[in-house]
C-alpha cells in the first residue's frame, strides 16, 4: 500500500444546464468530476447522454439496417405498382384490336380460301400493331421475378426481427430506460452538490429566443436548491416597469402562459437578478436597490448603496445606465458597481438578501467603462472586456484572496452586442441579452479537489 498525504486530483468540470442544453448524441458518458467518500475511496461522476440512450446497442444497428431493407422493398414496390398499372392500361387498349385478329384467325381456319391477298395483309397489318406487346409481356416476366425475390426478402426479414424480439424479450427495456432517467437525474443533483471550480472556458452560444429590443436582461431564479422553472424577462434599460414571467423556459420559447407585473418603481439598466422569488433591481435615477417580491406583488425592502455611481456615471463600456449590477453565484447575493472615491475602478459587495445590508466590499482596481460585461462565478468576478463582436473574459477578481489575474477566455458574441451577462449557480450556465437574442453559454470549470489515501 502507498500512503498519499495532501493529493491534488485535478478534474476538468464541462458543466451543463438543467434544460434543453445536452450532449450532442454522439457524444458518450461524461465525467464530470471526482471526489472522496467517506472510506477514502474514488468516486467519479458521470451524465450519460441525454439522447439515443441506446444508440451503441448492436440490435439498434441491426434494426436500422432492416428499416433500410424495408425502405428500399418499399420503393420497389411502388416502382411495380405504377409500372403495372402503365402497361396494364396498354393491354386494355390493345385489347379491341387482339378481338379483331382474333376473329380473323377463326374465319381463316375455318375457310382458308376466304383469305384473299388483302384480307391477308389487312391481317399482317393488324399483327404488326400487337407487336408492341411483346416487351410489355417481357417486362411482366422480369416484374413477376421481382416479386418472388422481394417477397423472399420479406420473408427474410420476418424471420430476422422474430429472432430479435425473441432476444429482447429477455430484457425489459422500459423498465431500464426509466432507471438510466432516473440516474442521470440523481447524477444532475450530485453534480449541483459539487464544489466550486474556477473558470476555463465558455461553450458555443446557445439561441434560445429573438425577442425584445437591443438591450434588456432575462433570468431564471438563481437560488439553490429551487425547483421554481419560472422565466422573466425585462425588455429595454430606461425606465421600464413591466416585468413578464413566463411559466416554463419552454413556454418562454414559445412565447405564451406568461403573466405581466408592473413595477412600482422604474429600473435602469439591465443588471438584474431573481433570487429565491424576488426581483433585484436599481431604481431609475438612484443608487437604491430595490427588493420586489413576485407572489406577493410588493415591495419588501428598498435601501440606498452608498457611495454608487448612477444615471450613466460609472456604466459599462455599452452604456446604458449599467451603473449598479446586481448578481447571485454560489455564495449568495452581489452588487457590483463604483464609486467616485474609487476613481471608477469596479467594487464588489457582497448583500444580505433579507434586508440588502453590505456585508463585505471589494476594490479590483479595475475600470468600470473598460467592461463589457460582468458576472460572479463562486465568488469570483470574471469581467469581459467588450461588448461588442471579438470579445473575451479579460479579468478576474478572487474574493476569497482578494487578488486578481488577467485571463484570456474567448467566446462566441454572435449578434454582437451584449448588454447583460448573469451567471445562473443552480443550472451553472451563462444568460445573455445580445441584440435582441435571448442566449445560453455553457461554462467549463476547472476544480482542485483535496483527496488523500491509502
């Protein structure tokens, strides 16, 4: 046995949202991180792909290629069924014509001398125009071949799938398909129990929606757990009121089941957040944050951030009045934003969600109008340097240090305009408001997980 005190598993995290984001199907079983139980031994876990659970199965090949066979008898088929019904119209109309020979064959047999010169050739003639028929009977010969050959495929395959259901029978296959659903689900719940990770890469962009104008901002509740699957939507950054909520993120695709609430007050800009059932926003005009619960249709708290810039004082690179943005990750409720005594540089602090009290605050010394966009991830504040086409995540700002790095962390600005960026902690996935497009980022963490064994 070896002894390993104070290891380093290093494990690439590729984390996935809860909805409509999956492996593509060709795509296997997926690690995503690994850990220690309690006896010291290594757990990994994994998410089978979400599509064609059984698409590596040697009986779904094998009935694939028979769906082929049947496909091809198929077009087979209905090649003979219209070339049978072509020639069977030629023989219809030829059939006059053989009634008239024929009657002319009998009177010849009966009395060869009635058969003048004339009558003779009339009688050529008429055989000549019967000629034709010969291929058509041809063609009937090689179609009656055909038929014996697709009906012994036929056979074939009769017997092939009879084989198969005979070996399938052995298994119950709905009853395995609802265990591998019921395992990528406790899968998904392990993953969410996972620890935090830092940022190494963002996935391609994922069009949910096009609605709305240029600017404005959308989110799920980012608390966790939650199993609340509601949808909002905020259209616009200038003194906007009405808020729509949507039942499912599906119904958001769609467009439909939603409901309207009108907010008392204005808001600016689009750095929003729902957090365990209520909105937070930046009253217009003012550096008060404003707490709105959505079942109730109220307002709990409302409190001024001392100090913020507001009214485009201190906005991001696109303007605005992105002043105050306010944000959830893993650890809670954030709001980032600046101050004069700053010099414009980004702060962070950290709110009590009850009564959006500042518990602690940072200084990154990074400028605010040198962002594009902004968002925490575990506690750490990652911030792009662009909002416009060939942006990248440029810095990064660890609360739990309180120091910082430059990163280089491209992604994909589709419609090349971004104007509001959340990360969402409970489904681990960025939302975006790009140019009237409603996106989805999957993002890749990288976790140092302390492990030790015998």
């Amino acid at each position: 046995m070896h002894l390993f005190s104070a290891m380093f598993l290093l494990v690439m995290l590729a984390v996935m949202p809860s909805e409509a984001l999956y492996p593509s199907p060709e795509e296997g079983w997926q690690i995503y991180s690994s850990a220690q139980d309690a006896d010291g031994k290594c757990i990994c876990t994994v998410v089978a792909p979400a599509q064609n659970m059984c698409n590596r199965d040697p009986r779904s090949r094998q009935l694939r290629q028979l769906m082929e066979k049947v496909q091809n008898i198929s077009q087979s088929m209905e090649v003979l069924d219209l070339r049978t019904y072509r020639d069977l119209q030629y023989v219809r109309n030829t059939e006059s014509l053989m009634k008239v020979v024929d009657g002319k064959l009998k009177v010849a047999s009966e009395n060869p001398r009635s058969l003048n010169p004339k009558g003779f050739q009339e009688l050529k003639d008429k055989v000549t125009q019967l000629l034709p028929l010969l291929p058509v009977l041809e063609q009937y010969k090689a179609d009656a071949k055909m038929i014996l050959r697709l009906r012994e495929e036929v056979r074939n395959l009769s017997l092939v799938l009879m084989a198969i259901q005979e070996e399938m029978g052995a298994y119950d296959y709905e009853e395995l398909r609802q265990r591998v659903l019921l395992l990528e689900t406790r899968l998904h719940s392990c993953m969410q129990k996972l620890g935090c990770g830092k940022l190494t890469g963002v996935s391609n962009p994922i069009t949910v929606r096009a609605s709305g104008s240029r600017f404005g901002s959308w989110m799920t509740d980012t608390m966790i757990p939650s199993s609340d699957n509601r949808v909002w939507s905020m259209d616009g950054y200038f003194k906007g009121r009405r808020v729509l909520e949507y039942r499912t993120m599906n119904d958001f695709m769609k467009g439909q089941n939603f409901v309207q609430h009108l907010l008392p007050h204005p808001w600016a800009g689009t750095g929003h957040v729902v957090y365990n059932g209520s909105l937070y926003y930046n009253k217009y005009q003012s550096n008060i944050i404003i707490k709105y619960h959505f079942r109730s249709r109220s307002v709990l708290v409302q409190r001024n951030l001392n100090g913020a810039g507001y009214n485009n004082t201190f906005p991001y690179s696109w303007g605005g009045s992105s002043d105050i943005d306010l944000m959830a990750d893993e650890n809670g409720l954030w709001a980032v934003y600046t101050t004069i005594p700053n010099a414009g540089n980004i702060v962070i602090s950290r709110l009590e969600p009850q009564n959006l009290e500042v518990l602690q605050t940072w200084d990154t010394g990074f400028p605010k109008r040198s962002a594009g966009e902004s968002f925490m991830i575990c506690g750490t504040l990652y911030v792009t340097n662009s909002h416009l086409a060939g942006a990248k995540i440029y810095f990064a700002y660890y609360t739990n240090t309180s120091s910082y790095e430059y990163t280089d962390i491209p992604f994909h600005n589709q419609y090349s305009h971004i104007s509001m960026m959340d990360y969402n902690p409970r489904e681990r996935v960025l939302y975006t408001w790009n140019n009237g497009h409603q996106v989805l980022y999957n993002v890749t963490l990288f976790q140092v997980i302390k492990t030790s064994g015998d």
